[in-house]
C-alpha cells in the first residue's frame, strides 16, 4: 500500500472536498481521508422518517455539553461532509461583515482580509457550486456581477408573499442557491442527501471531479486519530489513520486538515506531543477556543383557511435587518424562507401528537428561518477528553438580538395575515454552521491559521473548512468556506510552482 503522498487533505466536505477538486490539475499525488462512506443513493435519501425519525444519515457519535451531558450532535460522515445534507443556500459575506460590527451583546471582530480580497474567489465558488441567484436586488450584498445562474422561480405562494413584503416596505432577494441542471425542485432537500445527485454539495462538485483524475485517491471509512510532528517539532511527518481497523501512517510534505470545526479542533488538539503540549500549532491557546453556531430559530406562519400548495419553497430571504433593527441600532440577522416542514418533522418537537395532525396543520403553514450572529468568545470551546472524546462548551450569545429578530418576523407574518406563528429552536445543540474554532489573522499571537490558513506554528500544516472564520456573520457559511479554499488552493499553486 503506497503510504508516501504529495498532499494528504483530511476530510471531504466543503473545504476538503473543494480543496482536492482545486488541486487536482497540479498533477500532484493527493489522498483524501474521509472517515465517513459514500451516501447511497437509496429511497430512503428523500424519507422525512428516515431522516428526521431514524437519523438514517447522522452520526451515532455522542459529543458531551459543558455540563458533561452527552448529545448526539448534528453533523454527518460521509463523502462530501456536511454539504449532502445542507439547503444549498450560498451566500457571500457582507462587505460590513469582514470589519468590525459593534453588536448588541459585543463586538463582531475583524477579519484580515476585505470583501475585495475574496470577491473573485466568489465569483468562481459560484460557477463551481453553479449558484443562481439574482444580482443588485438584495440591499446589503457587495458589489458583485451577475449569477452564474438565474434564480429559482418563487412558487405562487411565496410569489403572492414577495408582493405583499414588498407592500411592507421590505426588499425581498432571491436566496443564492446551488443547484445543478438537473434539479427537480422537490420538498426533500435541506436536511436530506439529494437521490438523484443535483445538489451542488461537495461530493458532485468537488471530490467527484477531482477522484477521476488519476492523481487523486480517495479512502473512505479512513479516520485520522493524530498528528505526528518531525524532530524539530515545526513539520508534520505523518498522519496516523484507522482503515478497516487497521493503524495505518501515511506522510506528505503538505497536510491540510478540513474536518470541521469542532472535528479539526479537536485532531489538533489529540495530537499533543512534548513541544506541543497544549495541541498542535496552539501557541497562541487559541485551538478550540471561539467557537460560533448561528442563533436560529424556525418559524411557521400558520392560517387555517389557506392550504399551501408549494412544493419548492426556500427561494426568498429579507435582510432588511442584517444591520439594524426597525426599534434598535444594532444588527439583527436574516430571514429565510425555509424547505417545507413534514409531519414527521414536526411530530420529532411534540411526539405525542399524530402524525396526520402536523400533516394537516403543515399544509397551511408557510416555513421561515430567522438567523442572527453568534460572537466569538473564549468560553465557547471545544475540549478532547482522557478518552478522546469532543466536549463543546457553548453558551449562546447575542440573544437580544435574535429576540428581536423573532419579534420581527413574527409581526411580518401577522401583517402577511397568519393567524399564529409557532417558533422551534434547536438551541445550543445545533452545530450546523459550527466555525471559528482555529481563527485566521496576521498575529501569530492573536490567530491560530494566517491568511492563506497555514497554522502559524507548523509550517506543512493547513486548515481550510469552517474553523478559520474571525466571526460568524448571519448568513450561511458555505460559500465563504469553498471560496476561501479555492483562495488558498491558489497560493500553494504558486507557491509551489
Ligand atoms: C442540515 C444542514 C443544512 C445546512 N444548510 C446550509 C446551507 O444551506 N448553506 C450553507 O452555507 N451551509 C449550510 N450548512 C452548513 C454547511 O454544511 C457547513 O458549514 C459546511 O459543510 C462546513 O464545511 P467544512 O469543510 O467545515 O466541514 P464538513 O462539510 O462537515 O466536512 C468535514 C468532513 O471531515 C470528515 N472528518 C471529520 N473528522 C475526520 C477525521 N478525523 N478523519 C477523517 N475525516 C474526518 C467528515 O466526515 C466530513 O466529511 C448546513 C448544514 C447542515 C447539517
Ligand atoms: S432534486 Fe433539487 S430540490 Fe430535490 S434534493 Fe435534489 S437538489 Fe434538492
């Protein structure tokens, strides 16, 4: 078994799976390590039971909270990562987002990059990711040209919506969102594998491609355990991986680390050694530490009389809050328009109650997400036990504000003329857009990653997923993780070269 590669990437989802399909036209020999399998695409990729009742998909793992409760947290494994599974909404940051915003609760730090420096990195993470959109209606975006792609037609409903938020005095956008040519528009697509392979996720987009190069080897059902630093301690020399059960070491001259934000903390951290005794390139301390999830709160617009017949319904977002509040100075968050609620969904909030009810009850309700920033604190970290094992200490931040957002949404689904709005919140257990965890900057001091997100402190060690981010923004990460990847894909192009 060839154990000696040019480029070990570790991890396949948004930052990896972009990252090898980058690199894969340098010829260079790169192995994938994904500890996860393929999705099969099987019936039950597009069954509300068995994804939202079985977790037919989730991890079985349990992290613990920072009370020691263990949780199962809702992440995946598997080819692709996270991105099987998400709504393909592909945002870019704000121009604001990337300086420092003063929030309600705190402040919202600098990035060491602008807007400009990543723009034409958005511009490709849009063509990869075949993202349609509409350009120059959404009144906090940067400036930027036109979509790759169109955006997807409202239904009647939501189109019916969009006049009447217009009424309001509000600036409805297309949601960004990623989506290959053969896309049906069906009401199984945030939260569960696409059966047919029209997602733009990080196995069709990425990995995919990149695997039928010759150069590129994928292992699945491989699992990264540590790090081995050289002698001088400023080099990795290997990567220890489980594969089939077997401990098995490969090396390369370049490793870059993408297996999410808690998961990449958390291998940095497995790997400490005698010169790295509190983790691997953690000399600022910071390994871990800052951890961020969006503050998220699902909202219904419910009316008795008004049977909603949308099949395709996250095609709408309102920002008008991103950066105040109509009663506060401060920046609230984003609306969207969310995929359509199941009964079985539903019946996972309140199981007592059949399922024929929350059918009936979802059938005359409109779907929202309302979506605020979380702050970076050093409290909010991830920790490896005696056992290995993750422990996420998190308490959220900026409720405040997300009161208030909810407090918005509310009354713009009241004056939309629903009867009642019903709000679910997965709280501080969802770690869906989990990030921030191994901060990017210019201070060795103040940052765990530089700008191209090389650790500060090994030289062949990268990490390019969603730990980099300085903050969290409110909207959706991925864009900005495929985006920066395809940046730092660049760099080591020329670097290299
Ligand atoms: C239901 C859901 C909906 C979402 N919707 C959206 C959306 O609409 N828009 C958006 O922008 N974002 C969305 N997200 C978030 C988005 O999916 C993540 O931000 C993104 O996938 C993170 O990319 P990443 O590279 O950091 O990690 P991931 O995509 O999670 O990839 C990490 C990979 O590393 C692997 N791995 C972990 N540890 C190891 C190890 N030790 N050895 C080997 N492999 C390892 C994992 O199996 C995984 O494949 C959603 C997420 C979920 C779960
Ligand atoms: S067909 Fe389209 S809407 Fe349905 S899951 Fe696939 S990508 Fe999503």
């Amino acid at each position: 078994m060839n154990t000696s590669f040019d480029i070990i990437i570790v991890g396949s989802g948004a930052g990896g799976g972009t990252m090898a399909r980058a690199l894969a036209d340098t010829g260079a020999k790169i192995l994938v390590i994904e500890r996860g399998d393929f999705i099969p695409q099987e019936d039950q990729n597009w069954s509300a039971e068995a994804v939202w009742k079985q977790l037919r998909y989730r991890t079985t793992e349990t992290w613990r909270d920072e009370g020691g409760i263990p949780f199962r947290p809702y992440t995946h494994y598997c080819v692709g990562g996270n991105t099987k599974f998400w709504g393909t909404v592909m945002y870019r940051l704000r121009p604001e987002d990337f300086g420092v915003v003063q929030h309600e609760d705190g402040v919202s730090p600098a990035w060491p990059i602008d807007y400009a420096t990543l723009a034409p990195y958005y511009d490709r993470a849009e063509q990869l990711y075949g993202v349609h959109g509409e350009a120059g209606v959404d009144p906090t975006e940067g400036p930027r040209g036109p979509y790759p792609y169109p955006p997807v037609p409202h239904a009647r409903v939501v189109s019916e919506i969009v006049t009447r938020l217009t009424q309001q005095g509000l600036h409805p956008s297309a949601l960004p969102l990623g989506l290959q040519p053969s896309c049906i528009l069906c009401n199984t697509c945030n939260s569960f594998p696409c059966k047919i392979h029209a997602k733009s996720d990080a196995e069709v987009c990425g990995i995919g491609p990149a695997t039928k190069q010759a150069n590129v080897t994928l292992w699945t059902n491989a699992r990264a355990h540590r790090l081995f630093t050289d002698a001088s301690g400023k080099r990795i020399e290997s990567v220890e991986v489980e594969r089939a059960g077997q401990m098995t070491r490969v090396s390369a001259p370049l490793v870059i680390v993408s297996c999410g934000a808690v998961n990449s903390a958390a291998l940095l951290l497995r790997s400490a050694n005698d010169q790295h005794p509190g983790g691997l390139a953690n000399s600022s301390g910071l390994v871990g530490k800052r951890y961020m999830a969006h503050l998220a709160t699902m909202m219904q617009g419910f009316h008795p009389f008004r049977v909603n017949d949308t099949v395709f319904q996250k095609t709408v977002a309102i920002n008008d809050f991103y950066f105040k509040g109509p009663h506060s100075p401060f920046p609230l968050g984003q609306i969207q328009s969310q995929g359509r609620t199941h009964g079985v969904m539903a019946q996972t909030v309140a199981p007592m109650f059949p399922v024929r009810a929350f059918e009936a009850w979802s059938a005359r309700g409109v779907d929202w997400l309302a979506m605020t920033e979380d702050l970076p604190r050093v409290e909010n970290r991830v920790t490896v036990e005696a056992n290995g094992g993750i422990r996420l200490h998190y308490q959220p931040n900026n409720l405040r504000a997300h009161k208030r957002l909810v407090r918005e949404t509310r009354c713009m689904l009241r004056k939309l003329g629903f009867w009642m709005v019903v709000t679910h919140s997965h709280k501080s257990k969802n770690t869906t857009h989990q990030c921030g965890t191994l901060v990017f900057g210019t201070d060795p001091r103040k940052s765990v990653l530089d700008t191209y997100c090389r650790t500060h402190d090994i030289e062949n060690l990268l990490v390019v997923d969603a730990s980099f981010f300085p903050s969290s923004a409110a909207v959706n990460p991925g864009l900005t993780i495929v985006a920066q990847a395809l940046r730092v894909a660049d760099h080591i192009k020329s670097t290299r070269a």
